[in-house]
C-alpha cells in the first residue's frame, strides 16, 4: 500500500506508526525531483504499486500522490485521519534540501539516489539500503511481497538477499543508534509544528537543537586540543570525523529553518535559490542548504524571528551565534566541484580515460600510478594519497573515493608547476590557460576559515559573507565548470 511521507513514523504511538506496523515489510523510496525519468515512472507506477502491495508491503515516497491514487484514497477512512493529522506540515515535497537531509540520516549519499529503503520496523532503525531504476523499482516490489506471502514475517537477511539478486548489486544492512533514531524523530517532528500557534513549541525544539550545535562544536574543538593560530599544512589531511560532525550541526538546523520560512515568508524570500549551470546539482543544494541555515541564524542573531522568546540574546556575547554550521554547506559544495574538476584533471594527467572514468572507479589501474606524493603532515616521512581508490560507501559501486578539501589542495599543489607532471598541460588544453593564481587564493582562504572554525573558534556573521562571497566568485565556479565540462565530453 502506499503512503505519502512526511509524517512521524519514527515517534511512538505516532498515527503514522501504527498504521505502519500492520505491514511485514515497509520501504522508503529516496530520490531526486529533477530525477525526470524516475520521478515520472514511479509516479505512473505509484497507483499500481498500491494496488499490488496490499497488506504485504507499505510503502511511501517524497512525492506528491499522483490524482488517481488520491481518487481511491479519499475512500479511505485513515487517509482522512492522516490528512487531518500531519497531512499540513511545512515540509515541501519537492525541497532538495531536506530530501538530501532525510538520505543523509539514513546514511545514503545524493549520488547514490534513487535508492530504496527497507526494514520490518524502520522505527527500530535497522533497514537494509539498495538502489534502485525505473526499470527495476516494480521488479524489486514484488520480490518482496512474495517474500512477505512466503514467509509471513521475513528477516532484514532475507529481505537483503532478495533485493541483492533482483538489482545484481550488492545491497546492504545498516542500523542507526539511539541518537541517529532520535534525529529522524525529531526532524519530523518539525513538520507537525508548523504554524505560529505553535510557535513556542517551535521554540522549545528548537533551543534544544542550538544547545546541542553549540555543545557539539564546542567539544569538537576541545577534541582538537589547539589554541593557537594553526597553519593549513597542520590540518588539512585530518581524518573525516570533522567533516561529519559539522554536516551533522548543519543538518540540525534544516527542519526549523524550514519550518520558519514557511511561517515567516520573509526567510523564504530572503534566502532566494542559488542556481549555477556550472555547478552540481548536490552542490547547489548545499549551497541553498547554506542560505537557508545562514539566513536563519542571522535573523536570530537580530531577535527578529517572529515565535516567542528568541532561544539567543544578541546583547550577550556567550550567546553570539555560530555560523560554523552553516558556512560548512558552502566548503562542502566546493570541495564536491574540486572532486569533479581538479581532482579529475589530475587523474587524467595519470592517463586514467576521460570521460570512461570521470568520478568512476578504475578496477585493474596500477596502483603506482594512482599514489601521488604530497608534503608530509609531520616529520620527513613520505607521505602519498591514491587518486583511483573505490569508495566503499558508493551504494551502487561504481564512483572513487574524494578527497576532503584541504587533502585535495595538497595534491593539486603537489601536481602543480611539476615539470614531472603533465597536471598543467590537461589544465591548460580546459580552460586554454594556467591555473588562475585566484583560485588558488580563494581556495586557501576557504580552507583557512574551515580550519578555525573546525579547530579554533566559531565563525561569525562576517565570515560565513567571506566564504559564501569566495566560492561564489565567478572566476572559482566558472573555471571550475569548464574543466569539469571538458572532462566530461
């Protein structure tokens, strides 16, 4: 049976639970909007898939429910109950941001969508993950209803060997701790207090997000252990743990700056959409996450957030806020155009085939010529990073691993100006000339307020302008799209 998303079933005696847990099976179907293909095949199978499904499998998807589906839903009399209940949340169905952010608690990447989600309690937070087509989401559906008519009640085993043989790729079992569940919980939670009249619920969720930001980051650089200015050299190869904790503070802030765009149009009209065809389409998602999480802040920085008592006191300076979270959505989006582009063009310069093996994975490629040598993070031990490793995350297998911003920069400036490289000549035949000095420039000033902000001190209002103003610059994204396009074709 089919069921929109966007209601709570991750919250105990939610309606939504319960109407879930009469299945043996529930899947989650994640994918793109401007994914045409899929969204326009699953939305003609939406119908279909209802009727087929039956009592055996419920699923939901971020769409809206095509008008023969909700022809027969009207007849339903927990459709009404639904509707009445959560069916006027704040939560478009068509917003990137928060789909991203829904994938990402889920633990799967943009380019791993479309993908489906599957579990027996998707509450309990362990479900198996697996990508999926148009050509094979009708396929996988009815693997699994007969799984479910076969044996009643299957295991999450059970469930990933059916999937693994139906797509002939390897699904995989995943689970979510306490904490992991309780983000899901409240990030929907979100989407049931839209409206001023519950302004001071609104409140009340979100201070204890800004509590648990401002203890996060507060511990991530305590954790760090420096204190004093610290050089790009120091920090830049650190481990992924950084990279994960800020995007979890951004990811935070998503729902209630959602929510408080659509009850203050103000934030919405403020925030606008970034949109570059130079740009990646998760990179602009990043970019307008960003914009959203940034212009939120600022107006609570101001106390102008119309909802009750404002959760900071601007005359406070304990209380300034931090736009770490933010500005970590705009060094994601570059670091995600570097993969595309430099780190590209450097593979290419090791004569890995271009466009065959653009962002892909290269089996068989000797290893040798993949090392790149890079200074060394300390002392004189050599120290090297492998263009041509296989991203082991990848749900469909296929991409290679991408560097962090600060290790990219490494190798770039190990390739560059290296007379035993061809680096510079497969940048020149892109963009017809050397690597522009400024890039370069904006590149380091990025990374060195990631730094700070990673290792240091918070960043402030003016900060978080500069990295948004640098990224955005057009001679970074231009170049950068030009060499991603050259690649490419």
């Amino acid at each position: 049976m089919g069921y929109p998303i966007g209601s709570n079933i991750f919250k105990a005696g939610s309606i939504a639970q319960t109407y879930f847990s009469r299945f043996p099976i529930q899947a989650t179907i994640l994918f793109s909007p401007s994914d045409k293909d899929f969204a326009d095949a699953f939305r003609h199978l939406f119908l279909h898939l209802d009727q087929l499904t039956g009592d055996d499998l419920v699923f939901c998807a971020i769409l809206d429910p095509p008008e023969d589906w909700l022809a027969i839903a009207n007849s339903r009399a927990w459709w009404h109950q639904y509707w009445e209940e959560v069916g006027q949340t704040g939560f478009r169905l068509d917003d990137k941001v928060l789909i991203r952010e829904i994938a990402r608690l889920f633990g799967l990447s943009w380019a791993s969508l479309p993908a489906i989600v599957v579990g027996t309690n998707l509450w309990n937070g362990v479900y198996v993950t697996c990508p999926t087509s148009q050509w094979v989401i009708e396929d996988q559906f009815k693997a699994l209803i007969k799984l479910a008519q076969e044996w009643g009640q299957p295991n999450l085993d059970q469930i990933e060997d059916t999937l693994t043989e139906i797509t002939e790729k390897q699904c995989q079992t995943r689970s979510l701790n306490y904490y992991g569940l309780k983000r899901l919980e409240t990030f929907y939670e979100y989407g049931e207090v839209g409206g001023l009249k519950n302004g001071l619920k609104f409140r009340s969720l979100l201070g204890r997000e800004i509590g648990q930001v401002r203890a996060t980051l507060y511990n991530l650089r305590v954790r760090n252990k420096v204190n004093k200015e610290i050089s790009l050299q120091e920090v830049s190869n650190s481990d992924d743990y950084i990279d994960v904790v800020l995007e979890e503070t951004l990811g935070r802030l998503i729902a209630p700056s959602t929510i408080a765009g659509q009850i203050w149009e103000r934030l919405y009209r403020e925030e606008g959409r970034y949109e570059s065809h130079f740009l990646e389409e998760e990179s602009r998602i990043m970019v307008n996450t960003a914009l959203r999480v940034g212009n939120f802040l600022e107006l609570e920085s101001r106390s102008e957030v119309p909802l009750g008592i404002p959760v900071f006191d601007a005359r406070n300076l304990s209380h300034r806020i931090d736009f770490t979270p933010a500005a970590q959505g705009v060094w994601k989006s570059m670091e995600l155009e570097v993969n595309h582009s430099l780190v590209q063009a450097a593979r290419k310069s090791r004569t890995i085939p271009m466009p065959e093996y653009y962002v892909r994975y290269f089996s068989g490629f000797p290893k040798e010529k993949s090392k790149v040598s890079i200074k060394a993070m300390m002392g004189n031990r050599p120290h090297y990073v492998d263009i041509n490793q296989q991203d082991r995350n990848d749900l469909k297998g296929i991409r290679h691993k991408f560097f962090t911003l600060g290790a990219a920069k490494l190798m770039i400036d190990s390739l560059t100006n290296n007379t035993g490289e061809s680096f510079d000549k497969v940048i020149y035949d892109c963009i017809g000339s050397p690597l522009p000095a400024n890039l370069l420039e904006n590149w380091e000033i990025l990374n060195q307020i990631r730094n700070r902000g990673s290792h240091i001190s918070s960043i402030n209002l003016d900060q978080y302008y500069k990295v948004m103003d640098t990224f955005l610059s057009s001679e970074v994204i231009e170049k950068l799209g030009r060499i991603k396009e050259v690649l490419r074709r």
